[in-house]
C-alpha cells in the first residue's frame, strides 16, 4: 500500500475516556500477569461496593478511574523482580496476589519462585536472600510501583485523590501493609476499596465465588476495612452480581457505570498525553527500552514530515509510534533482558508482543485503523515478519514508517547484549535491508529529516 489514505482520522469526539482507559487497562493485566480484564473486572466491584456504601457522584467518578488504573505503575518493578528472585515476572506478580498473611504460604511462594531460572547452586542462595530480605525488598517494590503508578494518575490530569489512591494501594487496615504502614481510616478509602476489590476478583477468577467469600471474610479487619467488607457482602449476596461479573458484556456494562455528571471531553492535545503516559508505562518495564516510545515516536514524526503527510495525520501516527510497543508489557524480562541468543520458546513470547499490540489497541472502536498499523511494525516487505508474515502489497505507508524508526532505535540504542551503535554505521546498516525489512523511501526520509536536524 503505497498511497497514505485521503480519509480523515477518527476524530476525538468519537473517543469516550471510560472506553479508552478501560481498553488501555488490558495492558495493566498484561504486566500483572492477570487474565485478561482484571482491571475492568476489579473496577466493577468496586463501583458496587462504593455505590453500596453511598458515595457522591464525584467520588465514584475519581474510584472509577483510580481502579481502572490501579496498576499502571506495575511495570516499573518487572526488571529488578526477575534481577533479585531470577524468575518469570508476570507469574512472580500473579501468584504474589494470592499471598495472604500466612507464613506457609508465604514460605511456599518464595520457593516456588526464587531462582526458577538458575541453576540449583544459585536458586539455594535466591532462596536464603529472599527469606533473609523478603520483607524489605518486597516494601521497595511496592514503593516503587507505588510511586510510579501515581506520577502517570497525574500526567494523565486525574485529581490528586485518584493518584493518593493508587499510591496507597498495597496499605493493610492493620497499618501492616506498605509503602507507607497507614492504618484504618488513615488509608484514602479509594485505596481501602481497590484493594478489596482486586482480591476478590482474583480469587473468584482463579477458584471461584465461594473461595472469594471466604478470602474477604478471613481478611477482614486485618487487610480490609470491616465496613467495607459487609457493603461486600451485601452487593455480593445475590446470583446476579456472580453472573454480570463472568459475563462477556461486562466491559460495555462498566463504561456505561461512569458517572454522566463528570464525563471528561477528550481533545487531541489529551489525547496525546495518553498515549505519551502509557508509553511510559512501557518503557518503565525495562531499562534497555527506557525512552523508546518517545524516539520511536519523534523518528516517525521526522520521517513522516520528509514524506508529506498532513499535520493531522501525522499526529495520529505519532500516538500510534507511542504506543506500538504496548504490547510489550505481556513478554517476561527475563526474555526482554536477556543477555545471551533466545531460544524458540523465548523467541516465540517476543513475537507474540506485536499481536498483543493490535488486540489492546483494537478494543478502542476509534482505534481500529491505529491498532491494525502499529501491531504490524514487525512486519517485513519480503513476508518474512510477524504477527501475520503480511507481504508488501500489504503493509501500509504508515507501518513502513514506524517500522523504520523502531529499527533505527533498536540500532541506536543500548541493548542487553550490545552498546548503542553510532547513527552513520546504523544508517548503512538499515541500507542493506532496503527492500526486504526498509522501504526505501521510509529510510531516504529519516536520513533527510537526520540531515536536518540540530546537532
């Protein structure tokens, strides 16, 4: 496809924030290690538990949010989990949602997962670290994410309340929770319902509503806010809450829940600082890709402009280049990380980034023809790329581009396994690739707009 399309972008007025957080959401679960709508299902149960304890209309609209985004600072610890326990980092953080306050099970999980991928000389000394400073290393992956997760609340213009929440997810009402150790009524009550909220939902999905039931129940008064627990208990006690909860329309069921008095009109200049905000989240992930999205994103733009497209579209692809890599938050790092060559196994998850990309992206209806651009920047003219091998009658101009500037940037960039490559080598480089990876064009473009460019 050789011609950029004379049809407008979908226009903002078509994007509704409910739809496009709660999309975006699906990334969170991703890192999470969560089965996919943890966090469209977590927000549901807390908006019934809330509306239950008589919330005002401007309280369950903040809630909303902050549990749609209650994970979004979760990538920022995935690197220095798999550093320090040297395991999978999704299924650390999946099976970590089910550790309560019990020793055994406590104990259970840190020999399930430390040193999983080592050998059993290093695994025996991940163990005794882990046991020796679970506890402190633990509190500062918590801080971590804690932290991080309430700067994106902010770039993402959502009030203080909101990201005072999502910092105070991991408090326990028995002030032995983290980063800050608040008890009670000290803990924001945002924070109080998500954290209620999100376990049931992970026990429900993994064993059930009675293995829900009797997880809030025992933790009541410890992790959960009494009170809150028996509004729980109320909104819970019918067959209809269980069955809206599995139910394949849940995520129209919650984008129509958010409050119509304090709907938020989404202008492109929003627009962006969502997609900006959510290729951080990426990019937090690992520190070989810190940054990524906004290059990928500023090398597009140049190349886009050496092209000719409108300032509208080229807009539209930069959200696109920023967010090409969502996907990315569903691969472990300890195969993002990896030093050494990838085996099939490993090859085969870092693939399947690029499908993940599309999928999430494709769940915004405004976003259909950016998802089907940015999940295929992998693709290769000559048919040799993934997800789907397309040929090159079949990538479009705008993937070409992207394509192009997710190369220079891997190139240019350090990588576990290599330094940064100087831009003169990395441009004759990608030259060799002209007409099977690189569409001529594309790279003639970004060596003008390079050319150009301020020193």
């Amino acid at each position: 496809m050789d011609r950029f399309p004379t049809t407008p972008t979908a226009p903002t007025e078509a994007l509704k924030l409910s739809e496009l957080i709660g999309s975006l959401s699906y990334a969170l679960d991703l890192t999470e290690g969560q089965p996919a709508g943890h966090c469209v299902r977590s927000c549901w149960i807390g908006m019934k538990i809330a509306r239950d304890a008589g919330m005002s209309t401007e309280q369950l609209w903040e809630l909303y949010y902050m549990l749609l985004l209650k994970d979004v600072g979760c990538s920022s610890n995935a690197a220095r989990i798999c550093e320090l326990y040297m395991t999978d980092d999704r299924l650390f953080k999946h099976d970590y949602k089910t550790v309560g306050d019990s020793l055994p099970q406590a104990l259970s999980f840190v020999f399930k997962h430390a040193g999983m991928k080592a050998g059993m000389a290093e695994r025996f000394r991940t163990v005794l670290t882990t046991l020796r400073d679970g506890r402190r290393t633990g509190r500062e992956f918590i801080a971590t994410r804690c932290q991080r997760g309430a700067e994106i609340a902010r770039l993402l213009r959502f009030p203080e309340r909101v990201a005072s929440g999502i910092y105070s997810l991991d408090e326990h009402f028995n002030g032995k929770g983290a980063p800050a150790g608040l008890k009670g009524e000290a803990i924001p009550v945002y924070a109080r319902i998500a954290l209620l909220a999100q376990v049931v939902d992970v026990f429900h999905t993994a064993e059930g509503r009675d293995a829900a039931l009797a997880e809030v129940r025992s933790r009541a008064g410890t992790w959960f806010d009494p009170r809150l627990v028996a509004a729980f208990e109320r909104v819970a006690a019918t067959d209809a809450f269980w069955n809206t909860l599995k139910s394949p329309e849940l995520d129209q069921i919650l984008y129509a829940m958010e409050p119509p008095e304090h709907i938020v009109a989404i202008d492109d200049d929003y627009l962006d600082d969502i997609a900006t905000a959510f290729g951080q989240v990426v990019d937090s992930k690992s520190p070989y890709t810190s940054g990524h999205s906004s290059r990928v994103a500023l090398y597009t733009d140049i190349i886009a402009e050496e092209m000719g497209l409108t300032p509208e579209r080229r807009r539209w692809l930069r959200r696109g280049a920023m967010l090409h890599d969502v996907g990315k938050l569903g691969v472990s790092n300890t195969v993002l990380d990896k030093a050494g060559a990838l085996d099939r196994e490993e090859w085969a998850e870092v693939r399947q980034h690029a499908a993940y990309t599309e999928s999430i992206l494709s769940r915004i209806g405004a976003f259909a023809e950016l998802a089907r651009i940015a999940g295929a920047h992998h693709e290769r003219l000559d048919g040799g790329g993934y997800p789907r091998g397309l040929k090159a009658y079949q990538i479009d101009m705008e993937t070409r581009i992207i394509t192009t500037a997710d190369i220079f940037d891997a190139i240019t960039a350090e990588r576990p396994y290599r330094g940064a490559i100087p831009v003169p080598q990395a441009l004759e480089m990608m030259e060799k690739t002209v007409g099977t990876a690189i569409d001529g064009r594309c790279l003639d473009a970004l060596k003008r707009g390079l050319a150009r460019a301020p020193d």
